[in-house]
C-alpha cells in the first residue's frame, strides 16, 4: 500500500515546495496530506493512516514543539516519525525536537538531495 | 563587521532565491531602479538573540514569476493571498539563513512570524538597505537597526 505523506506548515507556498521536492527527491509515497498548523496535523492524524510527518517548528497556533508534545501523548501517534522542516537554528530547538520525537531536522532553504538524505531511510 | 553583514546577506538571499524558486540573484546597487509598478513588502522581527527588524520589497510581477514556478499558478491567476504567502516565505527563509550564516554555529536565535504589509518604518534613516535583481526584477532587503549590532551601517554611512 503507497504510503502518506503531511507536510504541515502555515505557509501554502512552503507545503508546495516540500511537496515538489519530495517528488523531486524519489521518494516511494502515494499520497500528501497537509495542514496548517499543529492542531490540523493531530485532526489529519486521527483519521488518516499517515507514514512520516514533515512540520514547520515556526507556526501560529499550535507551532511545531507544541504539535510534538501533544503527539507524544497519544499512544496511536506516538511511533509516526516526525522531521521537522525550519529556518530556527541552535542545538536547543532541534534538540528539544527530538526529546519530543523528531527523528531529524532540515534546514531551509533545502534541496532535493537534503531531503533524500533525511527522510529517504524512513520509507 | 559591514562586509560580514553584506556577504551575509548576499549568501542568504542568493541560496534562498536559487533553492525555492531556482532563479538566479545578483547584487544591485542603489543606483540601479527600484522596484517599480505595483510593489509588496514584508516584515519579520528577530527576537532572540537580539531584536531588530527585516523587510524586503518585491514587485508583484516578481512574485507572480516566482509563484508560477513555485505553485505552478499561472500569472494570471495569482491571488494577493497567494503573493502575499510567497513573500512571507522568502523572507522568512532569508532571515533564518541570514543569522544562520551570521551567528556561532552553537547559538540559538528566534524570529517571528512574516508580516506582509507592514506600515512604513517609523525611522527609515536608521535602515540598511540592499538591492538585489533577478531578471530583469530589482528587490530589496533591508535591516532595522534597532540591533545589538553597533557597527551596523545605516543608508547614511
């Protein structure tokens, strides 16, 4: 079965690239999703089968740490990778991703091969 | 400290502009025209470790190229909305590489979230301003200074 992709970010321009790259990059997946902030991605999260998520950290509303948090409490969506997608820099904010469960982090801007290199193993 | 901040900001743009909307950018100068026809901006504060301010200036035939590249939207069928998101976008990835390339690799930062139509700069003088082209398309950059960074430029100096 092909697997699903969301791209969370508020930015429509950004989900696209992501998106672009994604398919640029390779990768096996049959289906995007995409939301605008934490609190769409736990929503598309509950009611879709989703294999890798890629989230802004940088977002109103819910951002990306919050989203991670909350994830992590829910025993159906705790084991979904997260890669987290940003422009913030600094070991602490990566860091504190991934003590929430962000399995990597890319930097923007990214290209293609970044991409690959990053998420290509969690597929 | 001014060379470091223009190559800085040189890099930042250049990378940002080539990896999302694969265009070519060269450094202007202030002599060159400015954006003209109908033109948009937007802003974004940095926030830690210091505080200042980043705008940039597009004209809309810019990001209506960009946006077809990006989005595949036609030209003509780009809403504001859409322009608007684009703008956001680039600047925030300029000022995320912007102090990528100008902090210590070990120091955190945080910046806000893009503002599109921000109101005039209250103290226009204290700006510094670079002028970029793509195409045939000048833009521009411009930091407040309202930062730690004395040795910052102003248009005036």
């Amino acid at each position: 079965m092909g697997k699903k992709v969301l791209i969370v970010d508020d930015s429509n321009t950004m989900r696209k690239i992501v998106t672009r790259a994604l398919r640029q990059a390779g990768l096996d997946f049959d289906e995007i999703l995409e939301a605008g902030d934490g609190q769409e991605a736990l929503a598309v999260l509950k009611k879709e089968k989703v294999d890798l998520v890629l989230s802004d950290i940088n977002m109103p509303n819910m951002d990306g740490l919050a989203f991670l948090r909350e994830k992590a409490t829910d025993a159906d969506l705790r084991g979904i990778p997260v890669v987290m997608i940003t422009t913030e820099a600094g070991n602490d904010v990566i860091g504190e991703a991934r003590s929430m469960g962000a399995v990597g982090s890319i930097k923007k801007p990214f290209t293609p091969d970044q991409i690959q290199e990053t998420v290509g193993n969690l597929f | 400290m001014a060379e470091k901040l223009d190559e800085a900001m040189l890099k930042s743009v250049t990378e940002t502009l080539e990896n999302l909307a694969f265009m070519e950018v060269f450094a202007a100068s202030k002599e060159d025209p400015a954006p003209s026809g109908e033109n948009m901006s937007a802003a974004l504060l940095f926030l830690e470790p210091f505080q200042g301010e980043i705008r940039s200036e597009f004209s809309r035939a810019l990001l209506e190229e960009i946006s077809e590249t990006v989005c595949g939207l036609s030209q003509e069928g780009c809403a504001e909305s859409a322009l608007k998101d684009i703008l956001g976008e680039i600047l925030n990835t300029i000022a995320g590489r912007f102090l990528t390339e100008l902090l210590p690799q070990t120091q955190p930062f945080r910046i806000g979230l893009p503002e599109p139509d921000p109101l005039p700069h209250p103290e226009p003088e204290l700006l510094r301003t670079w002028h970029f082209r793509s195409d045939q398309h000048p833009f521009t950059v411009q930091l407040s200074k309202l930062f730690s960074f004395d040795l910052l430029p102003t248009d005036k100096t």
